[in-house]
C-alpha cells in the first residue's frame, strides 16, 4: 500500500509538474498513466483514497497564490475540495479500465469530474484542468477540434492508453496502439480547421505597474490609475517619434482604475488625457460604485474624443473575493470574510465594440470557463482582451497559469488574445497560441504588435460544450454498465465435486 499511496502522490505532483511555471507537459500524460496502474485492481474505496492523495499533491503546490496575503486556510480548503473531485474519479477508474476500450471511459470521467468541478460549487472552479498545461504541447492544436475538454480528453485517454498496454493482452494493445495513432493524424490535421484570417490591426497592451502588491492594493487607487495614464502618454511620445507603430486600439488592465471614472471628474479628466495623447480608443478597467452600495467589475470604451462608452460588466465573480456566498452565515462563523466585496455580476454576450473591432472581454478569472468566451466569439468577436489585476497575488504562479489559459483559448476559438495585466504578464497570443510579446512582473510596459483578427468558427466554438456532455453520459453509461456485469461466483455443480473427491 505504501508503494501504491508514493505513486499516487507522484503522480499528481507530475500533473502538477505540467503546468507553469514548471510546465513539463510530457509529465500530465505520464502521470496519467501512472495513476491508473497504481488503482488497477483496487477496490472503489481505495482508488477514492489515491485519488485523494494525488489531487492533494496536485492542487496543493498549484494553488498556494490563494493565500499569498490571506494566509493558509483559504489555500488549503480550496485544494481540499478540489482534491475531492479527483478522489471521485478515482473510485472509478479500475472498473472503467476493465471494459473494452477502458482507456477512452476513464478519459471520459475525467473530463466528466472536470466539467462538474468547473461548475460547483458556488459557480466552480476550473483551475488545474490538464488542457491548461499543455499550450507548449503538440496537442494543442485539438482544441481547435473540441476545446479544452477535448484536448483534457486526449491527454488523459493516451496516459490511460499507455497504462493498459501494459496490463491487457494482445487484443487491448492493438486498440491502445490505434488510439494513439488515431489523436496523431488528427493532431496534424487540426490546424487545417482554423478559421480563414482576416484583416491585421495593431494592439497595445498596457502594463502601469503598481507601487507594491499586496492586499493594499486598492488603498494605491490613484497611483495606479496614474501609473496608466503616463505609461500611455509616454507609448504617444515614442509613436510620434516613429519608435512604435501607430495602434488601433489601446487596452488597460482590470482595475487600471478602481476610482469610478463616472462619479469622479478628475478620474475621467485623466482618462481622457491618456486616450487624447494616444488618439485611439481604451479599453479601460474600472470599478464602477452604484447608489446601492454594490459594485461592478466593468471594462469601459473610452473614446478620445467623446469619452466614455460600451460597458462590459464582468460576469463570472470570484466567491469570497469579490462577493460573499451565504454572506450572514459566513460572517458569522468567520467575521473576517466581511472584506470581501460586493460586486454583482453582468450578463450580455461580453462584446463590445472598440475601434470598430468586435472585442471579446474575459476579465481576470472569466478566462478559465469555456462557455463564456463560446458565447463572446459566436456573437461574432474577432479578437479577444482578457483584462487581469494580478498585484494581490504577488510574485506567485498565477499570472503564469493564466497566461497559459489565454493561450489554449487563442487556439480553440481561432482568435488573437490580448492580455493586459496591471502588475504582469501581459502579452499578445496570436490565434496559434505562440506569444508575440509579453512583458516582466511588476514592471511598467507597453507590448504592441500587430495581428490578425480571426473570422469564422472553429469545430470547438461550433459545438460549445457538447463535447463535455457527451464524454460526461458515456463515463455515466460505461459506470453504470461495469456495475452491472459484476462477475458472480460461478455454481458449484454437485457432479463436478464428487468426481474430484472420487
């Protein structure tokens, strides 16, 4: 058992090993693998157990950005549920890799444990989802094809694949193999389905900086939204003098001004300093206050010459950060989490119209859920902004597992992505998830580049979350069939017995 409890947790610390910053994608299929032969012929209850062990040693070192200013608890609670759902999946796994063609039905329940984590509990969360370290990966053309549940579905359906070969027979092992060579041909095809380019535009990201990080960021309001301001009057300065291209379009981070530009004349004063120095319209992040005393997390269109315009309201919200699930109850069991804000979130399809450019807004943590972006780019979207404030998370590995979200999303909608974060990284991903340019942490910047916005859809924005159902009822199928062809002891057959005992 110890044996098996040392590859369970290396196994989810090689899940771990995947993704930035370490980013080792070879290891999320390897690990995969490794975890199914150690729950090969282990009872349910003890493939929960290992599943335990290796969600803990995955999202344990994945997430401690949680608590960089707010201390372990919330880092350690979160992990732990977390760690719940893998333990789920585990209970699964060793009847799944007995039916023929097991590979693909514990691939299926993984994607099956993804797709329910993404959602609860408080409107879930997706973080950890092998799709999100492989954009340095030769499979990251297939989420082109069926997004990031698909490209989650092959990873762990070749680790399987590669576990069973090695304890099936002959018959298994050719299946096994034809798999393999089947996401081949299909990884070399995918990139054929990316949707026709269209016209090239160019794009400045906009990196102020703040004077520290830390939860006190909120307290540096002005400075920030200063520190924006000039880093745009300055990227004006060095357009004319012929250093950098001329942008089309400008866009600032979330939070690059969390004094309401709208209830605040100076604010806005200085808003429109920076998009007149710049003579292009910004995407401005703002935190807009309402006569109700909530709040909305809100990307604005602010023009140089008639200011403020399209709004896009952030719609998926940050439990326990930016509002307070079950808010009486919570407060008092831990009085504490009466910081939290009190955003409400927006709805729309997150579109707006900047520079005449149909642009995508997935603000901060809205990029870790598929159906939004689904949404922004079948509304017709040609280029998507992701928007992010990173500074209370310090020096950790967020921005770096984000960035490479961005990149997955670049590749299934077939879209140019822009990020743009107050403390870093902000970069530009063309529609192939390759960086163009991206900048330092916490330093003050400005990325401009030109790209091409995208046009059509691809299969994976087609078919939205379709995919994830599907694998999500044939996981449920294939559970629900192993259980019902349990082997039952055979007969003792009273003819047999005395013929032996003769």
């Amino acid at each position: 058992m110890g044996i098996r409890l040392a590859a369970a947790a290396s196994a989810g610390l090689g899940l771990y090993a995947s993704f930035p910053p370490i980013g080792v994608w070879i290891l999320a299929p390897v690990a995969i693998a490794m975890f199914v032969a150690t729950v090969r012929g282990q009872s349910a209850r003890a493939g929960a157990c290992y599943g335990m062990i290796m969600g803990l040693a995955l999202f344990l070192p994945l997430l401690p950005w949680v608590g960089e200013y707010v201390g372990a608890a919330p880092w350690l609670a979160l992990a732990t549920i977390q760690a719940l759902f893998v333990a789920i999946f585990g209970a699964t796994v060793d009847r799944l890799s007995r039916l023929r063609f097991g590979f693909v039905w514990i691939a299926c329940a993984w994607v099956a444990m993804e797709a329910i984590r993404s959602r609860i509990p408080f409107g879930g969360f997706p973080w950890g989802r092998i799709a999100f370290g492989q954009a340095d990966g030769p499979l990251l053309p297939l989420a082109s094809l069926a997004g990031a549940p698909g490209l989650s579905f092959v990873v762990v359906m070749t680790g399987s694949a590669m576990a069973l070969f090695v304890v099936s027979g002959r018959g298994r092992r050719v299946a096994c193999l034809g798999s393999t060579v089947a996401v081949a041909a299909v990884t070399v095809a995918a990139p054929y389905f990316a949707p026709a380019a269209q016209e090239r535009i160019t794009v400045a990201s906009i990196q102020g900086n703040v004077p520290r990080s830390g939860l006190d960021f909120n307290s540096q309001r002005r400075a920030v939204l200063d520190n924006h301001v000039q880093r745009t009057i300055e990227l004006a300065a060095e357009v004319r003098s012929g250093r950098v291209d001329q942008p089309d379009l400008v866009i600032w981070p979330e939070n690059s001004s969390d004094i309401d530009p709208l209830r605040n004349l100076d604010a806005a004063q200085r808003i429109d300093e920076a998009a007149q120095a710049i003579g292009v319209p910004i995407l401005v992040g703002a935190v807009l206050q309402q006569d109700d005393g909530t709040s909305r997390n809100t990307s604005i269109v602010w023009d140089p010459e008639t200011g403020p315009g399209q709004e896009h309201d952030k719609r998926q919200l940050v439990p326990f950060g930016e509002y307070l699930p079950l808010r009486p109850l919570v407060t008092a069991l831990a009085p504490f989490a009466a910081q939290a804000g009190n955003f409400i979130p927006g709805d729309g399809n997150g579109v707006v119209d900047l520079a005449g450019v149909r642009l995508a807004v997935a603000t901060c943590y809205e990029v870790a859920f598929d159906p939004l972006l689904t949404e922004s780019v079948r509304a017709g979207a040609s280029l998507i902004a992701v928007p992010t404030n990173n500074a209370t998370f310090g020096r950790t590995n967020m921005t770096y597992q984000q960035l490479a979200m961005s990149r997955v999303r670049a590749v299934e909608h077939g879209r140019p992505v822009v990020v743009a974060a107050t403390s870093g990284v902000s970069a530009v991903i063309d529609a192939r998830g390759s960086i163009s340019g991206e900048t330092e942490l916490f330093t003050s910047a400005a990325v401009v580049t030109s790209i091409t916005l995208g046009t059509g859809l691809t299969p994976a924005t087609v078919a939205g979350d379709l995919p994830q159902w599907i694998a999500t009822a044939s996981a449920l199928l294939a559970l629900g069939y192993s259980l019902r062809r349990t082997p039952t002891p055979a007969p003792i057959h009273l003819s047999t017995t005395m013929q032996r005992s003769s």
